[in-house]
C-alpha cells in the first residue's frame, strides 16, 4: 500500500470555526491533491501540488486553502467552515506521469453543524 | 476542458451475471483512462488502465477497452461475485497535473 495517512479521519465541528486537514506521504511523489467527494459528484478536485511551495487551484477551491511546506505534508485548510464543506475528502499523491495512477488514502470525514 | 459521463446507477446483479458499466470521455488531446473501485469505507483503489488507443486493460476478471473512436471506456465481467460490490469510478487523465473522474456506479451483487 502507498505511504498515505490523512489526519483527522473524522471530525465534527461548527460552522464559521477553521479547520486543518493534514495528508503525509512517505513515498515522495511529487504531486499531492485534494479531492471531496459528494453523492452524485464523483470526486472534485479541490487543490493540488506541484512541489514544494508549488500549488494550484482545482474546480472547486472556493473556500480552501492549501499549503505544502515540505514533500511530504499536503494541508488543507477551511478558514471558516460551512454546512456545505461537510464531505469526504481524500488526499491523494502521484509521480507526475500523465500515464501514471493516483494513490488515495483514506480519506477524512467532515461534518459541519 | 476534460469530463468524464459513467452510467448511472445504482445497479444490482446477481451472482455470475455479466456486468458493464458504461464510461465515455471529452479530452483535448489522447489522455490516459482508469477505473477505480470504492470498497464501504476505504479510499480508491486503481482496478485497471488504459493509455492509448486500443489498450485493453485488465484486472481481477474486469476488462476495459481505449475505444479512441467512440471516446469511451466501458468496463466489463464476465461473472460478478458478491465481493465485487463496490462503487465504481471512471477517470481520465490529460496531462501530469490531475485526474478527472466521472460520478461513480454503484454496484450491488447479489447471492
């Protein structure tokens, strides 16, 4: 199994309160996402990275942000959370190969009330 | 941009049925195509891919074909088994940066 860990796993917590979801990888890919998934929506991207301090938005950003200070930790952060942030939300890593797969974790359940 | 339109579901079998899940894909350019699989409560897992025109990808009895000129990736058994119930996802990937996936099928097999 790739070296993927994403902390917490579940979380509940209130809207307007900021919350960090943390993602370790110990396999150093050079690309890390974040991805929620919704009934009825697959998975949506949400950010990734590139490298180091390197990162861009996805399809659904609004209301996230990202931050990866070293290869292995990819985090995401809610600055103020909403009803409509309650997910799953799956990090995921990849060497960079347009042909290559995407190695998911766990993923973390998030509710907001 | 780049999507991905997979059948809809829920689908329910029974045991030794055939199964197909249907998959199609708007890309620019020729991009690489994937099934994932969802077991309850786990992550995705890569069941079997495909990165050109014609490349049939295989795994676990599941097979897809790269139809290039119907843009379209189905996935197919011969005969399900009941651990075979999972969900589902298509996605394309065109270029390094990221996957796009279609909306998952769920797929429930019964003894």
């Amino acid at each position: 199994d790739a070296g993927i860990t994403q902390s917490p796993r579940h979380k509940v917590t209130e809207t307007g309160t900021p919350v960090t979801l943390r993602c370790h990888q110990t396999e150093n890919h050079r690309y890390m996402y974040w991805y929620r998934q919704d009934p009825g929506h697959g998975l949506r991207l949400i950010h990734y990275s590139y490298g180091v301090k390197d990162t861009d938005k996805g399809e659904v950003s609004d209301g996230y942000s990202v931050s990866r200070s070293k290869t292995e930790d990819f985090l995401l952060t809610l600055e103020s959370a909403t009803s409509s942030q309650t997910s799953v939300y799956f990090c995921a890593i990849s060497e960079g190969s347009d042909t290559g797969e995407l190695f998911f974790g766990e993923g973390s359940r998030l509710t907001v009330l | 941009g780049n999507s991905v339109t997979q059948m809809e579901g829920p689908v329910t079998l029974s045991e030794e049925a055939f199964l197909t899940i249907n998959c199609t894909y708007t890309a620019t350019g020729y991009p690489s195509l994937f099934w994932y699989v969802q077991y309850p409560g786990e992550g995705l897992q890569l069941l079997l891919k495909a990165t050109k025109a014609d490349d049939k990808g295989s795994n676990k009895g599941f097979e897809a074909t790269y139809r290039k000129e119907t843009t379209s990736f189905h996935l197919e058994k011969g005969s399900v088994q009941v651990s075979d119930s999972a969900v589902y996802f298509c996605a394309s990937r065109a270029g390094a940066r990221q996957l796009t996936f279609g909306s998952g099928t769920q797929l429930t097999v019964l003894p």
